[in-house]
C-alpha cells in the first residue's frame, strides 16, 4: 500500500513537471516524443519485467498504478502498449527491445494470415488500427490457433516482432488525436517463433492484459473528469451562486462520484485477479465493461457540467473525455467485453456465479489495493 | 392537415436540388451541418431559390410561404446535411426578431440581403461569466452623440468571425432590483473600430465559434432593434425561435441514415435503431405541431422547450447507437461512416448545451406545467 502510495506521487510528479512541454508537442506530432524518452530512461515502460531480462523488476501492481497516474494526467505518450509488448517478450523468454513498441494481442482480430514454410512460421497481411503504430519502432505481434489452419495447428502460440520501418502505414489517429495505424506488413512475412505453452506470452494473457491497461487508463481518466467537474462547480457561478447550489447539478456530480467509485473498485480487483492468476480474463472483462461505460457518463456529465467552455481546445477537459472515447474503444469495446462476460457466466450458472463475485479475490482486494 | 399538398411540391423541389449540389460535388454531407458547414456559396444559392427567409413578406425579400413549407425546406436541407451555417442565425431568429421589433428602416437594410444569402449574423448573447443566467450580461452601452458606445466582450458567438452583423445583447441602464429590466438589443458591425474577433478553437479541431471583445464601440441609434430597455422581453422570443426547430433533433441524422444502410447489423443494433426511430418519428410529429401553433400566432414556448429537451438527448444517442452498432467490427464498415460517427462524438457534447441547457430547460418545462 505505502509502495504504491509513494509510486504514484513519485510518478506523478514527473508528469507533472513535463505535462505543458509534451501537451505542446503533442499539439503538434500527436504525441510527445520527451516524455517517451524520459519513460523509456527511468525504466517506466518495462515495469513489470523481471530484471534478468532488462526490465525494472516491477510488478503488474506498479503498472496498474503507474497507467492510472498516466490516465490521470492525459500523458500524451505510449505507456500501456511498451509495457504489454515488454511483458510479452519476456514471457516468451526474449529479452527486451528498445525503442517505443506497439502491440497486436492477438492477430485473430486482424486480415493476418499465418503459413507454415518448412518449420516456421509466417505472418503476412495488414493490422488494422494498431495504437501508436506511427510513432514505434517496433510491433510485437502475437497469435494463436484461431489464426492458423485447423489441419496443422502450430505447437503453442506465436510471437514475431518485426521493424516498424519494414512495414507500410497508413496514416491515422484515434479520437484523441494519437497515432493509431493501419499496418501492412512486408510482403515476405514476419518470422513467428513459437512460444512454449503456458507462458504468459499467450495471445489470450496479451489480449487480457491489453484489455486490463485500457480500463487502468480510463479509470486514472475518470477520476481526473470527476475532480476537473466538482472543482469547476465549486467555482463557476450563475444566478448568485456557485452552480454546485443546484440540485440537477448535483445529481450529475453525484452520478458520476458512483460510477468513479465502482470502476475503479472492479478495476482493482481485476488487478489483483489477473495478477494472481484466479479468474483474471472474467474480472478484466468486468472492468473494462464497467469503466467503459462509466466513459459515456464522464464524457456528458464532465461537458455538461462545464458548459461551452469545456468544449474548446484550451481547456483541460478534452484531454481526457477525448481519451476516454479512444480507450473505451480499444481491444475490443464494452459491448464486446459485455458479451463475452454474460457468455461466460451463463455457461457456468448461477452457483458459479455467485462464487465468482464472493471468491478470493474479495480477500485479496483490501491488501493489494493499487 | 392543409398544408401538406403544399409542402410535397416544395419537398420535391428540394430534394431535387440537392441531387443536383451533390452531383456537382458542391457539398459532403456532415453531421451537424448547421453549425458546421460554412458555406456562402450553398447559402447564395439557397437564396436565389427563395428559400431563405421564406415566411416574411415579399416586400422584405421573403416568399410569404407557410412556417410549414419552411419546415419542409429546412428538414430536408438538414436531413440531407447540407452546409447551412452561413446564414443559419440570420434566417431563424435575426429576421423574425426585426418582423416583430425592427424599425422599417432596418428592415429594408437587413432583411433583403439575408433572404438572399448575402448577409450573415451571428447572435451575441453569452459572455464569459454569463452561460445560463443570460440577464447578468455586463456589456455595457453608454448614451453618446448620435447613439451609444458598447464595451464589454461576448463568448461561443457562431462564426462571428465569418459575419457582417452580431446582435448583442447588452445592458443600456444599471442593474437595479429587476435585472430584467434595462437590457437593450444591438446590432454590432463587427468590421467597426474597437471591435476585435478571436476565433475559438473547439476540440474537434474546428473554430466555429469566436470571442468579440468590444472597445468603445461606436453604435449608431439606429442600430438599436425595438425599444431601449426591452431587451429581455426581444431576447426571449428570439430565443423560442432558436429553440423550436427540427435542427434541435436532426443533427446527427445523416448519421442515422448512414448506419441504417449498413449491411450485417446484429440483433441488438436493429432493435435500437427501431428503438430510436421511434422515438424520432414522435419527435418530428411533436414538432409539426409546433410549427402549426406558431402558424396560429400563438407561442408554444413549453412544447419548444420539450423538443429540444428530447431531441438533443435523442440526436446524442444516435451517435452512441451508431458507436455500438459499428465499434468492434473490422470489416464492413465505410470510412464515410467512420468520419461521420468521430465529428459526431466530439460534438456531441454540445448538444445538451447550446441554445440553452436541458438542466435549464427543464426547469422552464418544469415552472409552466400545470398552468
Ligand atoms: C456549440 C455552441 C454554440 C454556441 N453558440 C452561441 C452563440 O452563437 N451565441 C451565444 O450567445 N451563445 C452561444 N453558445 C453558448 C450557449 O448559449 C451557452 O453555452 C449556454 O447558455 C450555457 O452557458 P455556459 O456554457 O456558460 O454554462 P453555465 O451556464 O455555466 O452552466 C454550467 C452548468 O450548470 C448548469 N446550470 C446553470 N445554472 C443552473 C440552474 N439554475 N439550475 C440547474 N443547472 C444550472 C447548466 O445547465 C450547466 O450544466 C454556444 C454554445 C455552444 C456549446
């Protein structure tokens, strides 16, 4: 607790000093290539890699911790897809790459084909939509058995990396304005080692943990919405009073203050369970399906609270609310995490249900509190 | 209903119209197209074809069409989404306001050039520390030789960079116990001395609105529009214009219609789209009949109220219906839909504030049930 507490000032406080400079970059190339390298510098983009492979040695906790802050200050630099990617190569026993990485969990969700050429195996075909695709020097790709031919499945998963300069992009951003490409891959391929099986190199692991970083980030995000909305009301007047007087205000700060609480409270626990190992792909589908939609209520309440002024490019707000519609978005929306939860639970049934909202994890909550 | 055989010919005309503009590559349809499609050149041609100012009188420009017909021609143009910015203030609310309060003299100045798409206003009510309590405006219009010096500075007025005129709302005696009382109307010529324009850029990147910071602005006594002192009473019917019209539910209507048209929806995006245009169908209804109220002179304040209440919650929904239905597919989806559905989302916020909050709005609902 006192760890994480003392992390997250401490990271705070380096966003904090860099956050006008790299906004300002940001205006210009989408992204802030300082604060990339003052990341890359202090080992904040390997955390939770052992240090035997050339990370920092940190747990998934210290990442969970430290992509809340990121969320919480609108950092306008990869840090969630470097970590994945960092995390997913060391699972499958590589040593880590420098350079910013992005990450495809798992091909599956992409026109990607995967053949078999005397022993090894190759990627080819496009990525589509690959956040921070532009601005990497490397993506790690990931694929599974939904990917290649059902007569000669591969052995165990497949990992292949391959040089951002060997493939060709297509321009694009997300909704916050952050590079986010199509990626064709070179022609010849992209060599896919095979990784063993049960490492956490697993596309279903990368997919999961992706899907876990988006909810992190949303929830530093909903939290920053929150404090910009109650502060803002506290000040702004109208009629005589500050506008946090009037009941309908209130109701939205309020709505809000809830829905900030219970995602951040099914995110934690979504930490702890993947983390542990315990039901860690349900509980992520759980927070990202409740942070998810907590987005939409900070996008309108966040906005309406601060009128007109909350629309224009100068004010803080849009960071975030612009943020939150990308991520909300990302490794598959909560309308997917929403189905594949309910799919998943009616298949188990009510008593597996219950156990599921009552198991250990509820222990394990109030001690690994990120 | 009467009007209707009149308002098939026109809709036809219309819509025959636009088939031509979009075949001549003259627009892109674009959500919220009467805030963000500026275009003089559309608004010059919807004038040559006597569709600007279509209610008022012939000798002012106008066609003494029906409100109905007008209906007709401004839902097609925004269901179509068609740039109709330019002249958007000008012909709801600016016209109708000097019909009802202007002097002879400034309609014939004013009124000719807007019907013809020529003359652009834009509506210069807010002010930084006045949003939804619009009696505390602080410009200030002091007397002078021949008229009146206005000093002070207006915020988010719709492309006052790219217009001729703002209509202000300013305070022309000091607050006193009823802070109602001693607002004026006046018409600022925003390439006059003193006057300077700063655009304002949105987080969709565009800058559709501008601040106007006003320096002892010299205004001429004929540019007051009705009497000194009667502003809040000018500006609350100018407001029942702004906020009556099928605009208030249409803005994401292209949207709409782009989703509707994809191939392969799932279960749940069909039976929200029926959800929705149900519930737009009850909207547009509600709306006509507005229109017939005013028709008869009489002013449906609650029920303008309601539909922009319901319709700009509803036009926000359809872009989350349209982000459900379209998120986690890969294939099928055009990049037209693609574009419309980002423009729509980060402008969507918007809608619950502009022309008056729902939280406002609900509150004057709320005060004239019942009576
Ligand atoms: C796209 C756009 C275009 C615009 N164009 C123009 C224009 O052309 N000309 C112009 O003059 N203005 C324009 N506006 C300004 C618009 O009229 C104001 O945004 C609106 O009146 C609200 O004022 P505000 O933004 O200052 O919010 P505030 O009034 O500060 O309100 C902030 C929040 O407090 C709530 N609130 C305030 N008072 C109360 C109360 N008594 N009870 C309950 N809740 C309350 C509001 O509902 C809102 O949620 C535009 C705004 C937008 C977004």
């Amino acid at each position: 607790m006192e760890d994480q507490d003392s992390l997250r000032s401490a990271f705070s406080a380096v966003i904090t000093k860099q956050i006008d400079d790299a906004r300002q970059e940001a205006t210009e190339s989408g992204w802030s290539q300082g604060l990339w390298r003052c990341f890359e510098e202090e080992g904040f983009t390997v955390v939770a890699v052992p240090e035997t492979a050339g990370g920092s040695g940190g747990t998934l906790v210290d990442l969970a911790t430290m992509l809340k802050v990121a969320g919480y200050h609108a950092a306008p630099a990869p840090l969630a897809e470097p970590n994945v990617a960092a995390w997913a190569l060391a699972g499958a026993g590589c040593d880590v790459i420098p350079g910013p990485l992005a990450v495809v969990p798992d091909a599956a969700n992409h026109p990607v084909k995967l053949s078999e050429v005397a022993g090894e195996w190759r990627a080819a075909g496009s990525l589509s939509a690959v956040p921070w695709a532009g601005c990497s020097d490397s993506i790690v790709v990931l694929a599974g058995d939904a990917v290649t031919p059902k007569e000669h499945p591969a052995s165990g998963p497949l990992l292949g990396v391959v040089a951002r300069a060997e493939c060709e992009l297509t321009p694009g951003v997300n909704l916050a304005g952050e590079p986010c490409e199509d990626v064709r891959l070179p022609p010849d391929g992209v060599e896919m080692m095979t990784v063993p099986n049960g490492s956490q190199a697993h596309p279903a692991a990368v997919q999961a943990l992706s899907v876990l970083t988006s909810a992190l980030l949303m929830t530093g995000s909903l939290r920053r919405v929150l404090d910009l909305s109650v502060l803002y009301a506290r000040q702004r007047e109208q009629f005589g009073r500050p506008i946090d007087r009037f009941q309908a205000v209130q109701q939205h700060l309020a709505h809000l203050a809830g829905g900030v609480e219970q995602a951040e409270a099914i995110v934690d626990t979504a930490v702890v369970e993947f983390g542990a190992e315990l039901r860690g792909e349900m509980s992520v589908l759980a927070a990202k399906t409740c942070a998810a939609e907590v987005a939409q209520v900070a996008i309108s309440v966040g906005h309406q609270i601060h009128g007109a002024i909350g629309m224009t490019a100068e004010h803080e707000l849009h960071h975030h609310t612009r943020r939150l519609m990308a991520w909300r978005d990302v490794y598959g929306s909560e309308i997917r995490s929403g189905r594949e939860l309910g799919r998943l639970i009616t298949q188990m049934g009510p008593d597996a249900l219950w156990e599921l909202l009552t198991g250990p994890s509820s222990l394990l909550v109030s001690d690994g509190q990120v | 209903m009467t009007a209707a055989p009149v308002g098939t010919a026109i809709r036809a005309a219309v819509r025959e119209f636009l088939r031509g503009e979009r075949g001549r590559g003259s627009f892109s349809a674009s959500v919220d197209s009467w805030v963000l499609g500026h275009s003089p050149s559309f608004s010059r041609a919807l004038g040559e074809r006597g569709w600007l100012g279509m209610t008022w009188p012939k000798r002012h420009g106008g066609r003494e069409s029906s409100a109905y017909e007008r209906f007709v021609v401004i839902e097609e143009l925004l269901a179509a989404g068609a740039p109709v910015a330019a002249h958007w203030i000008a012909d709801r609310q600016t016209g109708p306001l000097l019909l009802r309060y202007g002097t002879e003299e400034q309609r014939q100045r004013f009124l000719p050039s807007i019907a013809r798409g020529e003359l652009f206003i834009s509506a210069g009510m807010s002010e930084p520390d006045s949003g939804s309590d619009l009696a505390s405006v602080r410009t200030r219009a002091d007397p002078v030789d021949g008229g009146w010096k206005v000093t002070g500075r207006k915020v988010w007025s719709s492309h006052a960079h790219r217009s001729h005129y703002m209509l202000a709302l300013v305070r022309t005696s000091p607050r006193q116990e009823d802070r109602h009382v001693g607002l004026s109307q006046v018409f600022i010529d925003l390439q006059a001395p003193g006057v300077d324009v700063r655009p304002i850029e949105v987080m969709a990147g565009e800058a559709h609105f501008a601040e106007v910071t006003l320096d002892s602005v010299h205004v001429p006594a004929s540019m007051v529009v009705g009497e000194v002192g009667n502003g809040w009473r000018q500006v609350t019917s100018e407001l029942a214009y702004e906020r009556s019209g099928p605009e208030r539910y249409l803005s994401t209507f292209v949207l709409f219609a782009e989703l509707v048209r994809l191939e392969s929806l799932d279960d749940r995006a069909v039976t929200e789209i029926g959800s929705v245009a149900a519930r737009l169908w009850g909207l547009r209804a509600l709306s006509v009949r507005v229109q017939e109220l005013i028709e008869q002179g009489r002013a449906p304040d609650v029920e303008a109220a309601l539909v922009k209440d319901l319709g700009s919650r509803l036009e926000g929904e359809i872009v989350e219906v349209a982000r459900r239905a379209t998120v986690d597919r890969t294939q099928g989806v055009n990049p037209h839909l693609r574009r419309l559905l980002e423009v729509a989302q980060l402008s969507a916020p918007s809608f619950t504030l502009r022309g008056g909050t729902v939280e406002i709005l609900r509150g004057i609902i709320a005060r004239r049930l019942g009576k």
